[in-house]
C-alpha cells in the first residue's frame, strides 16, 4: 500500500566509542550496503563484544537479520538497542517497520508513535504510523497523518497518493482525485495514481474520464495487470465487448487472475 522506511545508522556520533569497536561497525556497514549481512553480521557482533553498550551497532545488526528474514532475532536487538538508549529514533523506526512487516499492525503504530514523540518534525514518522492506522481500516486516523507528513514535506508524493486511497476508503472519491492530481503534478508516470484516479472517477460515474486514465495508466506502466483488468471493464461498460476481453486476458497474462472469472462470464461467447 505504501513505503515503509526503514533506516541504517551510518553515524557515529560518541567520541567515546572504542577504536575497535567502531572499526567493526564501520565494516558492517560496508558489508551491509554490498548485500553480505552475514558478513555484516559478524562485524556488529565484535563491535557489541567489544563495546556492549554500542546501541547503534545493535540497530544495523537487527538490520541485517531482518534482511535475512531472522525476525525474531531483529526484534529482540531492537529491543536491546532501546533499553541501552530509549532515545534511539532508528531502533523504533526499524521495529515498526519489521513489525507492520508481520502484521502487528498495534506493535508497529506503538513503535511509530514514540518516532513522533522524539522527531516531530521526521515525516516519514508520520507516513509509517499512516500506514499502519490504514491497515488497521483507521483511515480518517491515516489522511489525518498523511495530512501532517504533507505539512512537514510538501512534496512528498507517497502522502498525497496514500491520503488518496484513504479518503477512496472512506468514499470521498473527489478528495482522492485531487490527491491523485497531486501526486501525478509531482510524478507525471505515476501508473499507480492513474490507475487508482481512474477507479475514483468511476465510483462518480465519470466512465470516460476513468477509461482515459487506465490507458495513462497502461502507457505509464505496460505490465500494471490492475490497469488493464481496470480498463477491461470500462470498455465493457461502453459496449466493447471484445476490447474488454482482450484486456481481461492480458490481465491475466500479467498475473491478474481473477481476470479470468470475466472471460468465462462474459467472453466465452465471442
């Protein structure tokens, strides 16, 4: 539905820190950034070995781990990177997201809350409590959200596009086109925003204007299945039967495979 950001503490910023320690976690972070997190993982284990307090090197291990689908095992060095420092901003916003990652959609809206708490001014804070207030179905809580990420960053096209499908969840399909306008000002090969601004025309029988927007959303994106099982449907609504079916198949050709519950009700005949 929408980015997740997740963050990798580069910066040292205790004078104090050993040598050692911070030449491990400097390595890790190499090594991390090359896709080695095991590598990356055995350099962050020295530099905790050698400074146990080192909460920063506890966040980018847990970094790590997630990447390596070690959910448990993450979470529980996020856990330890805040009891050292529970002002740490990085460990909350990774828990978040590797929590919203496996749907402790609570856990993560938790997590970002206190993001929010201690960076105010830190939009993605905003985007990522949004989306977890949205798959919680708390959309007017998300456009409220999205609303503030918008303040902190105006041009932050992820917020006008996700506060667009909230207020479509909500049925205020004109607030959606203008978020969808937006977005698409910022972003003019958005397939998604067209796509989704052509289902909200729909909704407000606008089926001309809907149609158009599928075929932007096609020349934005060749391979967006939803647009062309979209489409499908507005030429189907318009008498082209066999345009409609022939959208329907390539749908499903892209991985749309409801598609094909369509071509047996509606195309079997052609």
């Amino acid at each position: 539905m929408k980015k997740i950001f997740l963050v990798l503490f580069l910066f040292i910023t205790y004078i104090t820190v050993a040598q050692t320690a911070q030449d491990n976690f400097t390595k890790g972070i190499e090594k991390s950034s090359k896709m080695d997190f095991n590598g990356a993982i055995s350099d962050y284990d020295q530099a905790i070995l050698l400074k146990p307090d080192f909460a920063e090197a506890y966040v980018n291990r847990g970094l790590a781990k997630a990447n390596l689908g070690r959910v448990d095992e993450a979470l529980k060095d996020y856990d330890q990177s805040i009891k050292i420092n529970k002002k740490i901003v990085e460990a909350y916003i990774n828990r978040g997201s590797l929590r919203f990652s496996i749907h402790d959609y609570k856990g993560a809206l938790t997590d970002y809350d206190k993001v929010i708490e201690l960076r105010p001014d830190m939009y993605e804070g905003f985007i990522n409590r949004a989306g977890a207030k949205f798959s919680m179905q708390d959309y007017q809580g998300a456009i409220t959200d999205f609303t503030e990420a918008i303040k902190i960053n105006p041009k932050s096209i992820d917020s006008y596009y996700n506060r667009g499908l909230a207020k479509a969840n909500i049925k205020d399909f004109k607030g959606a086109i203008d978020d969808y306008n937006k977005a698409l000002e910022l972003d003019p090969k958005f397939a998604n925003a067209y796509n989704n601004r052509g289902l909200a025309k729909g909704n407000l029988v606008d089926h001309k204007g809907a149609l158009q927007d599928f075929n932007l959303a096609i020349k934005a994106n060749p391979e967006l299945s939803e647009a062309y099982q979209n489409r499908g449907t507005s030429k189907f609504q318009f008498g082209d039967k066999l345009g409609a079916c022939l959208d329907w198949s390539k749908a499903g050709e892209l991985g749309y495979y409801d598609a094909y519950e369509y071509i047996k009700k509606y195309c079997n005949q052609l």
